[in-house]
C-alpha cells in the first residue's frame, strides 16, 4: 500500500464534471489500496479572474489583502472536491494551507515555507480519510494567510510528499507529461518517459511551465520522485527522479521557450571596473531578477551591457537604469519587450561538441536573428525576436530529431 500525493492544476478541476473525474479517480486509487492525499489549484483561470479583480478595485493591492484575497480560489476548490468525494462515499475533508500545517515567511505573494506541520494530515489519514489542501498556501510566522506565488500548488504538493514521506508525489495536469518541447507549439513532440532533476531543473529555468521550478528544486534537494502526469486519460506520464548511472545522457532532451522576459540595454557605457557591480547591486536590491547578460568587446574605450529581465519588473529595472545612467557616463538606454529565449537542453552536450554550432546554423539558415547568447554545462540558450519563436522552436525540434525519442 503506497502513500501518494496527488496534485491536481486548475484544469484538471475547471468545471463540476471535471471534479466528478477526479473524485472518480481517487476512489479507483483507494480501492485499489493505496493512501491518497489530494493537493488542489484554484479552478480554471480563477487565479487570473481574482487578481484582474484586484485591480478593477484599486491601484494600491496590499500583500496581505492580496494574499487573502487569491487563496480564496483554492478555497473554493478544495470544499467543492472533498464533497464531491464524500457523494462517492469516499470520507474526505478539506484543509486551507494552515490548517494543514504550512508555516511560511512573511513575503507576501512570494511566500516561502518554512517549516510543514502535518500532524492533522497524518490524523486525517490514519483515520481513514482523504484529506483535501488548499494549494499554494500558507500561514505567516505573523499569523497571516499567505500565498505561495504562481504554480505555489506544485511545491505545497512537493512539500506535503516530503513531511509525510510519501511513495511519490503526482502532478497531475492537461498534458500526459513532461515533453521534448510545448506539445500546443509542435505537435509531433514526444512525451518522455523519465528525465534527471538536473534535466528538469534546466527546462524549469528556461521557461518550461511545468513542473514549477520551485517544486523541482523542491523535489530535488528532498529526493521526492515526481510524477508528471494526464488529470484527463489517466496514463502514466514522466518520472522525475535522480540520474541512472546506467543509462547514457540523451545529447539533447528538449527545445524550450519563454516569451515572459524583456530586454535592457545600456548603450555607450565608459568600460572601466565598478560600472556592472554597482549597476547590478542595485537591481540587486530591488529585486530584479536578471537573466542573461552580454557585455560586448569595448570599441574607443565604450561598450556596450546588456540584460534580460522578467516582463514584470522592466519598469523597475528602467527606472534604476535611468537614475544610474549620468552616474555610468552611459550615452542611453533602451528596452525591447519584443523577445524570446529559446533553449535546448541535455545532459549529453557535456561530452559532445558540436550542438551550439548545430543550432546557431539551424536558427541562421531559418534566417531566424540571435540577439544574445548564454550557456551553462547543459544548455544553451539564444534570445530571438518574439515574433520568430515558435518558428525556431519548431526547426530546433527537428533538426535534433526529437520527435524520435524513446527514452
Ligand atoms: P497546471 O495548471 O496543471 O499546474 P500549467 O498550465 O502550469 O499546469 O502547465 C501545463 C502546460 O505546460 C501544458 O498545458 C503545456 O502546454 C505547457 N508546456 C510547455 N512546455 C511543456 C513541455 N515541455 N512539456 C509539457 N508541458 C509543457
Ligand atoms: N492557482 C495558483 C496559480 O494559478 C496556484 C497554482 O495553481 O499553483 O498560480
Ligand atoms: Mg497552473
């Protein structure tokens, strides 16, 4: 008899059909003998419809409010699917992220955990009934509900699987798992049927959506064996789990884009030491979270720096840019929401040359522009224009054949 944690997205419970399938699903799994411990997203676009709402209200959206506010979602979510287990006669109770015990830091919309509590899980369980949490929740160390941040859901799910040292921690969504790239962009990608937390962790960082990141790492860092997998067909999806040392590294795994980042560019900067630490310790400080950076070679004594930073925070990062400019003796600077990064990853390209070269001529011969260029031991990433993406998405995936992957 296993002890599972089950994850399910706001898809997979948009509507009351939807959570008569998943309520369907757990009975099965109880049936069939094993413990389940259910972990559930606001429903549909929910979170989307509150937070739209906030600002239909007002400009100023206190944390805490705000907080109180989206975890109202997965409120709703969780009575409605521990009823509807209760009409299958499975026992079933919903928990909010304190109830179950999730004790967070104060960061208000970015909460992180610090410590889980499951005694009430543990109780629930032991007696026989399926506890339902609230996803992406929590409360403060100041007695504050809390909210974990988008895609909270999956490292509640995660954590949850950690305290109560469950077989395996599902996540289950609209697609049947991890792919080789976004199966709404190419079509053909394949889903596969493992991949390392290191692998994961890459495609997480270069915008792949799910699993979130922080549940990766999450994972990771705990040895949680995560199952991707379909809230629709029920099939087995992918395992995350640790490297097999018996299995020879895939050269590339997976073709990934995001489209959520703009770029910045401070033009004509003096190239003397102290301009990037100073520039940086201030987006540093204000938390702007920097992506890629390229500083080119100086011509005549100026060069040029230039970064990438969330949608989101462009304004901020504009604003410190404009400040510092006179500070840096820097002729301008400039934006350019109009980009996308688009990554291949895959452990083989340690120990295998050859795979930049692969696909800058891929992206050159699609007549595709790189704008910049980053690297680490098992990625390479390229920013394109936003408009092409998809397009080199496409071209990636076929030309590093991964619409033939087995593994
Ligand atoms: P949930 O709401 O269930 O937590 P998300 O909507 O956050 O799930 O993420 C699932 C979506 O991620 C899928 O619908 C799919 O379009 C997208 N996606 C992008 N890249 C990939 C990939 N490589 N493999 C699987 N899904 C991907
Ligand atoms: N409902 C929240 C969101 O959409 C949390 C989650 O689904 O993980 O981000
Ligand atoms: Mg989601």
């Amino acid at each position: 008899m296993a002890v599972l944690v089950q994850k399910f997205g706001g898809t997979s419970v948009a509507d009351p059909d939807r959570i008569g399938e998943v309520a369907s699903h757990v009975a099965r799994c109880r049936k069939r003998g094993d413990d389940v411990v259910l972990v559930v997203s606001a429903m549909g676009k929910e979170t989307d419809e509150l937070l739209r709402l906030a600002g239909d209200v007002s400009a100023r959206r206190p944390g805490r409010e705000m907080d109180m506010l989206i975890t109202a979602g997965e409120r709703k979510a969780i009575s409605l699917v521990s009823m509807a287990l209760n009409g299958l006669g499975v026992p079933a109770e919903c928990y909010t992220g304190s109830q179950a015990g999730f004790v967070t830091d104060v960061n208000h919309s970015n909460a992180k955990i610090i410590e889980v509590r499951p005694e009430r899980i543990r109780a629930a369980l032991s007696a026989g009934v399926v506890p339902v949490v609230a996803g992406a929740q929590g409360v403060s160390l100041e007695q504050n509900v809390t909210f974990l941040g988008r895609g909270g859901s999956d490292t509640t799910a995660v954590a949850l699987a950690k305290a109560l040292d469950a077989d395996a921690c599902e996540l289950y969504t609209d697609v049947s798992g991890v792919f080789t790239t976004d199966p709404r962009v190419v079509p053909e990608a394949r889903r596969m049927h493992r991949i390392t937390f290191d692998e994961m962790l890459e495609m997480t960082a270069a915008g792949c959506p799910k699993p979130a990141m922080r549940s990766v790492e999450y994972a990771h860092r705990h040895h949680v064996p995560l199952h991707v997998r379909s809230a629709f067909t029920w099939e087995p999806g992918t395992w995350v789990t640790e490297e097999d040392p018996e299995m020879e590294a895939a050269l590339i795994r997976a073709v990934v884009s995001d489209d959520t980042e703009a770029k910045v560019t401070v033009a004509g900067v003096p190239d003397r030491p102290g301009i990037a630490g100073s520039l940086f310790r201030r987006l540093a400080d204000a938390d702007v979270n920097v992506d890629m950076i390229v500083q080119n070679v100086s011509v005549g004594g100026v060069t040029d720096i230039s970064f990438t930073v969330p949608d989101g925070q462009l304004e901020t990062a504009m604003e410190i840019c404009g400040s510092e400019r006179a500070a840096m003796d820097a002729a301008g600077v400039s934006s350019d929401v109009d980009i996308a990064k688009v990554s291949v990853v895959g452990a083989g390209m340690k120990s295998n040359p050859g795979v930049a070269a692969m696909m800058f001529e891929t992206l050159a011969a699609n007549d595709i522009n790189i704008e910049m260029i980053s690297t680490s031991a098992i990625r390479i990433s390229a920013v394109v224009p936003r408009g092409d993406a998809d397009r080199a998405v496409q071209v990636l995936h076929e030309v590093y054949e991964l619409a033939d992957t087995t593994f």
